[in-house]
C-alpha cells in the first residue's frame, strides 16, 4: 500500500509539474514562444496601477509571472500614465530631468548579472540627453550593465566598469522616433546587440558586472542618471534566445509600436516573424520599401490585436473599420488569429513629378492618367479576408490638396511595383468593387479595400493618380523668401520638379488683403530638377509691404504659395506732416523729383476719398471737412516711386 501510495503520489507531482510547464510554454507571451526562463515583462497596456491619463503610477505590474513587479511608493518619483503614447497604444511617461527623479523599483536579479546568459528588449523614447531605460549592478568595481539611449534615437546600450564603456550601436538621426532593442548576450561568446534601425557592432566588454542588485526602470542604477520620455514595453530573458524566437519577439514589438526593423545586413533581416513562424513581411522582396513599416494585425500566442497603425509623422495610416484615438476603442477586430496587413513606402515625395509621371500605366478603362504621387507603398496581406482602410495626408503643399476633386482620383495597384510595365489595376469610386475615395483636406482616405483589390497571401505595390489637370498636384515649390537688396525688395524662391507650370506671378498688398499683380515669372513647364527663380521690385512702396505668388498651368489653373511680408524704407525724400492732422497736411517732395506727382487718399476700406495732382515741392492737402476721423492712407505717386503714408484723422 505505501509503494502503490507512493507511485501514485510522484506520478500526480509530476502530472502537476507536466501540466504546470505546458501552461507556461502555451502561455501568451511576445511571440507567442512562452515565459519560461523569462524574468520580465512590463508593458503599459496591462497591470498599470490605474489606467487614467495623466494618473501617478504606484507600480507596474510584471506579466511573465516571475513576480518582478515595478514600484514606486514616493509620490514625486511616481511616472504617469499616457493613454495614448505610441502608436495608438498607451505608454508610461518619466520625467527625469532634476530631482526627484522619476522611476520604478525592481526586484535584485531581474536583469541578470555575472556572466549569466540573458536577453533584453524594449521599446522607449528619450527627447534629452542619454535616457536610461533599465538598469542593474554596481559591484565594487563600479559595473552595472545599463541600458539606454540618446536624444535622437540612438542605441547607447553598455557595460561599464572603471577602466572601459562598450557602447552598442550609435545610429542615425531618428528623434521623435521609436527605439526598440535588443541585447541578446550569450554567455562566452560576447555580448551581441543591436537597435532596429540600425546594424550595431559585437563586441566583448572589458569586465562583467557581477552584482544583481539596483535593478531600476527610467533612471541609472545609481540614481543619477536619468530617462527623459516614456517607455511602452520592455522584456528581460534569462537565457540567449534563438534567432527564430528573437524574430519573434521583435516582429511583435515593431508591429506594436510601428517600429520599421533594419534590413541593411540583407538575406532575412528584416523579415517579420509571427508567432506560428509564418513570413509576414519579406524585406528582400522590394527593399526600397523598407520604410515607415506599420501594419495591423492578429496573433492570439502573443496577447496581440493591432486594429489601426501609423508612421511617425502620422502621413500614412492603416485600420479596420473607423479610425478611434486608441487601438483599444477601435470597435472592430480580426475574427481570426495570424491575420495580418503590413506596409512600407519607398520615402517618394507627396507629391507628383515628372519622374513618378513617367512610370503611369496605359490604356486602362476609367483611367486616362494625367499625374501620380511619387510615393508608393508595398502592401502585404496575410491570412485575412478582411476589408482595411488607408489614409495618405498631402502635407507636402506642391500636392495642392485644396484642389484635391475625389472623382479624379485613382488607386493602382500593381504586382512589382513598377507601374509601367503591366501588372497595374486601377480602382476609382462607383467602378462596382467596393472602393470608396473620400477627402477632407489634407487627406485622401480609401476605404473598403478588400481581397478584390489586394488578394491574400500576396504583395502588391499601391499608390494614387489623378485622372485630370484639376486634380494636378504639380509644383514642388521648396523656398519661398524676400529680403531688402539696396532699399529695393528682392523675391527668391526653387522648385525641385514642376509639371505643366506656365508662369509665377507676384501680386502686392500694403494691407495684406487687397492683392495687385505687379509682375510675372515664367515657368519651366515640365522639369524634375532644382531651378532657382528671382524677381525685384524695382517700384517699391515705402512702409510694411505683403507679397504673394501665384503659379498658373498651362491649362490655367493656379494656386497661391504664402505671403510673405517686408520693410524697406525708400530714401525719396518724401515728408507728409503733421500726424496726426486735422482736415490738412502737406506733402513736402524734393526736388529731384519728375512732376506730374499724383496724391491719392484713401479710407481704411480702401476707397477713394481725395485725389489731385501736384506741380511743386511743397504742397497743402486739404480734405472734405465731412469726412470722419480715424486712419487714411495717403499715397504719393510718381513715375520712378510710389510711397504710402498711414495717417490719423482728429477732430
């Protein structure tokens, strides 16, 4: 009886254990490869202390289920919570820059120390200085392993002891941008990481931190050094992951938080991975698309729902159903697990040109095309039958897009991304597949684009046209200044491509609102490279003087490009005095100057209310006594100058 006890006692132990690991290892976890051997995982979509933005956090809950939990008990040291941080998901704000300085606590030991194998990834911002991200150690030689990053960006990931900083990576100019991460050190190899966007150097560090203790999030593990920004997820391994599972882990980060992975070493890098190790984005199949990468998407493995993404600079937007200020409010979802849409541009301007209108298609039904935007986007869709809609904001003003008409407009679609050479179909409103161009100034919005347009498991390469001279997008104006050369106003301005422009013409205002052309420019016409253009106005007024240019097609149309605004005292020696007057001034001219001069009053509306003509040097206005008081502009006007005068009536 007590061996058969005894059997059935260990066998029940290890069904516990069995079931207890199985658990674990199907266990939602970042891709989807479970949290065994996973010592953290904090992320601001789940276990904040409160979820109100703006709301003090006391802690910050570890999901692995290791127990490392953030904590912060002194009120001024607490990071807030932000709604929406990062790609329509929620992030933890810390605010570092003096003391108190924000931050949690962690347990002894959640990043590893010694010589212990351990991988760690995050995603976070810094907008000042080098923001420390997590940190750990300080052993009696002054070692702690440190990770961070600078204001712009840059991986600044270290081992420090006192005779030597290995200093991981230091990439380009990314600020405003996410950081994501990775350190995976395997133990006697070196250490090993890199920042995706970027390639990083591998190196062996002199020295290795051996203390377990200080284990901080947002600030050095000394307490000096500090993050100024927010952070939205960070993961902290015990063991070197493999490459299959870094991917992993790293395609659910990006896709997150709309972080474009690096593809500069070629072959798979910067492929995305999802959790059942499917191919959802292919960097080497088109690699000039490997910008701006963001996407949408299902992966149940990993906890993972992404209903609507966009770039950084918020010109390209991806989503299911209606576009919410969170992830989390958008109402609609996949139905299934492993769907996914992702998409990448190739950085072409927002605008046409002569070289994106040399690559348009021909002889398709609906679509004589007069224009394109350079830019286009490879799309990717997998495992999904769902309709997804896409937002493009003009925001480059040669795109014209307060002369945007939707019924010009065009969504191609074409299998290589070279538009043509065949391959391309073109959709437009009412053409029966269920496309739907909407526009409200700056952005086209296409809606309803569903496996009629884009099939799934496939890779296409979208970008909008224009079917009419309406709808022209032409001019890529890129400067536009006036300065004072000898008391004379000189008007500069480039364009980097023009497509049909006839002419530019400056138009003049001494109050900003009613505009007079003055003089005119020609055009390039058709032209793809830089042109610098000048013009001076060798008749200037005297006082504060408003220009304006206007460019005009060859067809006509036209738009105004700014106004720009100057003083340029002229030396005419022309005196208008007294001001403020009565019902009379006189205008004293001097000598040198060819008569006949005209004098023109006119009223703050801008209408008539004296003229004459002048013979001599010297002369008395004298106004309607009727006329009320208040401001006059009074203009001496001869053949060489014109001068304007704001003057005040009094009684």
């Amino acid at each position: 009886m007590f061996v058969k006890n005894f059997f059935m006692k260990r066998s029940y132990n290890t069904l516990i254990i069995l079931f207890l690991s199985i658990q674990c290892l199907n266990a939602q976890s970042p891709g989807g490869f479970g949290t065994i051997n996973m010592n953290l995982w904090v992320k601001a979509d789940a276990g904040t202390s409160s979820t109100t933005n703006g709301a003090s956090l006391t802690s910050w809950i570890d999901q692995s289920g290791s127990g490392n939990d953030g904590t912060q008990s002194v009120g001024t040291k607490q990071p807030t919570y932000q709604t929406v941080s990062t790609n329509y998901n929620p992030g933890i704000d810390i605010v570092g820059a003096s003391n108190p300085r924000q931050h949690f606590k962690l347990p002894n030991a959640t990043v590893p120390g010694g010589a212990s194998s351990y991988t760690v990834l995050y995603v976070a911002n810094n907008v000042t200085g080098t923001g420390f991200v997590l940190a750990a150690g300080l052993d009696e030689n002054l070692r702690a392993n440190r990770f961070k990053i600078g204001a712009n960006g840059e991986l600044k990931n270290s081992w420090q002891n006192t005779a030597a900083r290995l200093i991981i990576a230091a990439n380009a100019n990314r600020a405003g941008k996410r950081t994501l991460s990775c350190t995976n050190y395997l133990s006697g190899s070196g250490r090993n990481g890199f920042v995706q966007a970027l390639n990083a150097a591998s190196n062996t560090a002199t020295g290795i931190n051996t203390s377990t203790a200080n284990n901080k999030i947002g600030i050095r593990e000394d307490g000096i050094g500090n993050l100024v920004g927010d952070v939205n997820e960070i993961l902290v391994y015990t063991y070197s992951l493999s490459a299959l599972n870094q991917a992993k882990a790293e395609t659910y980060l990006a896709v997150k938080y709309g972080v474009t992975l690096d593809n500069t070493g070629g072959g798979t890098q910067g492929d995305y991975t999802a959790s059942n190790s499917n191919n959802i984005w292919d960097a080497s199949d088109g690699t000039a698309y490997q910008n701006g990468i963001i996407g949408i998407g299902r992966d149940d493995a990993s906890g993972f729902v992404q209903k609507q993404s966009h770039t950084h600079d918020d010109t390209t937007r991806i989503y299911l159903g209606t576009l919410s200020t969170s992830n989390t409010l958008n109402a609609t979802t996949f139905p299934n697990s492993h769907s996914w849409v992702l998409m990448g541009d190739n950085q072409g301007a927002m605008n046409a040109n002569v070289t994106a209108n040399a690559e348009m298609p021909a002889g398709l039904t609906g679509c004589a095309l007069y224009s394109r935007l350079e830019r286009e986007w490879k799309v990717t869709r997998t495992s999904t039958n769902e309709d997804f809609s896409w937002d493009v904001t003009l925001n480059n003003p040669a795109s014209n897009p307060t002369l945007v008409n939707t019924a010009h407009l065009r969504l191609l679609v074409d299998d290589d991304g070279d538009f043509s050479n065949g391959g391309t179909t073109c959709y437009y409103n009412g053409d029966g597949t269920g496309i739907v161009i909407t526009y409200s100034n700056p952005v086209i919005t296409i809606s309803g684009i569903s496996t009629a347009h884009i099939t799934n498991n496939s890779t296409r390469y979208i970008t909008i046209a224009s079917i009419n001279s309406a709808t022209p997008l032409p001019v890529k104006l890129t400067q536009f200044d006036i300065d004072c050369k000898k008391e004379t106003p000189q008007l500069t301005w480039t364009t980097t491509s023009e497509i049909n422009n006839d002419y530019f013409t400056i138009e003049r205002s001494t109050d900003a609102i009613n505009f007079k052309a003055i003089g005119t420019v020609n055009g390039n016409g058709n032209n793809n490279t830089t042109i610098n253009y000048s013009w001076a106005d060798d008749n200037p007024i005297n006082g504060t003087v408003y220009y304006r240019l206007k460019q005009t097609d060859f067809n006509g149309l036209f738009e105004y490009n700014g106004v720009r605004t100057i003083t340029c005292e002229q030396s005419a020696d022309i005196n208008i005095y007294p001001n403020p007057f009565e019902n009379s001034f006189t205008v004293q001219i001097s000598e040198s100057t060819t008569y006949p001069v005209t004098i023109e009053v006119l009223d703050c509306l801008g209408r008539n209310v004296h003229a004459q003509t002048i013979e001599s040097g010297a002369t008395e206005i004298t106004l309607n006594d009727q006329l009320p008081t208040g401001t006059y502009f009074v203009k001496v006007i001869s053949e060489t100058t014109q001068v304007v005068e704001r003057m005040m009536k009094m009684k």
